[in-house]
C-alpha cells in the first residue's frame, strides 16, 4: 500500500467519522436536553416573523439533570426569533441537525431569574406543556426580547408598608 493512497483513506474515514460524531451529539443534546420534547406541541411548519437575533446563545434541560446544571449547551447556535404572539427558536440550520423549529405561545411560557453557579445572572424559561425543560438565556438577551415585544417579565411588585 502507498503512503499517499492510507492517507487519503484516513482523512476520507476522519471525515465521515467527525460528520457521525456531530450528528450523535446533535442527537443526543436534542433528545436528553428537551429540544425534542417541545417539538410535541410547539413545533412550528411556518415562517416567523418578528424581530430575530442570529448567533444566539442559551442552554436547556429537563428534569434532575437540569437542577443539577447537566444541559444541553447551545454556544451561538441558536435562532431567536420574538413577536406579539410568542418566541420562536431555531438552530443555526445544517449546524443543529435534529432540532426543529419552535414556536411557543407567550401564555405558555413562564419566567423566572436565578443565578447559575451562583454567580452568573441568567433568565430561565419554562413551557406550560413541558414544565421540566428549562431553557435558561442571558439577561442581555432576555432584555432584547422584553424590548422587541413590549414585555416586562420582572417588573416590582410594591410591597405594603409595614404597620408600626
């Protein structure tokens, strides 16, 4: 056998093994993270409109594994898309394979602010169908949705004034 005839066989396998390697990964961040769940209701066949960032960040999990901080991490892969009637969500297409089009109503999302490690600030969103997955976005982004839709999630609530 020549040099250049294995090298080109292991370059052509390390290829196709990358390609299988990313697809079982996309798999598996789709199913175990509750991309796939969601798609029971709240996959979306059309086109959305609205305001959209591109290159966005997030992470989702469900259930024990989520409270524990095992998710499934989206680093700028995401598309988010906000309107009058809900959020729309997508991946960075060829990039997420396994992980369609999401569009779930306003009144089935409910938010809530918490701390990840304790220290970095981020908005966490829950879906009345799928109440164990959470999707947790960054305070700046969560701020660009609010803007773009004429939301306020955490408005102050006045408290009473005490009795003396």
């Amino acid at each position: 056998m020549n040099i250049k005839e294995g090298s080109i066989e292991f370059f052509v396998l390390l290829i196709l093994g990358m390609i299988a390697l990313w697809l079982v990964i996309s798999f598996m961040g789709s199913f175990f993270g509750g991309w796939w769940l969601l798609t029971n209701g709240y996959r979306c066949q059309k086109k959305l409109t609205g305001t959209t960032w591109l290159f966005q960040s997030g992470s989702m999990g469900r259930g024990i594994a989520a409270s524990m901080g095992i998710n499934a991490e989206y680093g700028m892969f995401l598309i988010v898309t906000a309107n009058d009637d809900g959020l729309g969500m997508s991946g960075i297409p060829y990039l997420l394979p396994f992980h369609p089009q999401l569009f779930i109503p306003w009144e089935e999302i409910s938010v809530r602010q918490m701390r990840a490690f304790f220290i970095i600030p981020q908005v966490v969103l829950t879906f009345a169908a799928h109440p164990d997955v959470r999707f947790s976005i960054s305070n700046r982004l969560a701020d660009k949705i609010q803007a773009a839709t004429g939301q306020n999630w955490f408005d102050e609530v006045p408290q009473p004034a005490e009795e003396k």
